[in-house]
C-alpha cells in the first residue's frame, strides 16, 4: 500500500477536524467526517454522538491528542492517535481510514488498541516511509 504525505496530511486533519467536533458536542460536523458505511449504519448525526459518548468517552470530550503511525491493518489504513480524554486518562486508538472516490478521506471506524500487560490488540504493520 503506497501512502504519500499529501495522504498522510490528509488523514491527519480528518481525524483531527472530527475530534474537534467531538470536543465541541458539533455531532453533524463529525457525522460528517464518517465513511458512507458508517452514516448508514448510525443514520443520524445524533444517534452517532451517542455511541461516541457512551463507547467512546476519551473520543466524546478529547483534551489533547497525539498522532502516531499509519499503519496497515487488514487491508486498510489506521491511524494510531493517542488520546486524552477529560478524565486525564490516555487510551490509543486506531482510526481506520477509507478514501472516497473525490479523493477526500473518511474515518470508517475505531478500534480501541488494548494496552498494559497480557492485552492483546490488532497487529498493524508500519508503512514504509517512517513515522505518521
């Protein structure tokens, strides 16, 4: 998978413009930054909020955020963020990205990345072309 930092930009400031608009409870702005196949599935912009708030709750109300990897996994890009939420608490999380035929990027959804001893989590592959 060939990746070129205009993508990796790109990518960036999808994910970034969505957690901000998490942070800000702006729930059309992030349904917004969702793949087709994710608005299908939640419907309304508020109904994807929800699941935002109560599966996601370091994503619903972000204070800082730190880009890791892109990475492969599956067959699919995945963004490595970091995440502090309003707890204070930091979880990682893996954006899975999907590029719409205008170009533009789309989140296609979010893995919470296990962490600590024992945790088992999905197995990403760096790409090449150093850091995301």
């Amino acid at each position: 998978m060939r990746i070129i930092d205009d993508d990796r930009r790109a990518i960036w400031q999808t994910i970034d413009t969505q957690l901000s608009a998490f942070r800000r409870g702006d729930c059309e702005a992030a349904f917004a930054l969702a793949s087709p196949g994710i608005r299908a599935v939640f419907g309304t912009p508020v109904v994807f909020m929800e699941m935002i708030r109560s599966g996601y709750p370091a994503l619903h109300r972000p204070r800082r955020v730190s880009f890791g990897e892109l990475v492969a996994l599956e067959g699919q890009l995945a963004q490595q963020v970091r995440v502090w939420g309003a707890d204070h608490e930091s979880g990682m999380f893996l954006f899975l990205m999907e590029r719409q035929r205008d170009g533009t990027w789309r989140v296609n959804g979010c893995v919470t990345v296990a962490e600590g001893r024992g945790a088992h989590s999905p197995h990403p592959v760096p790409l090449p072309g150093g850091e995301g």
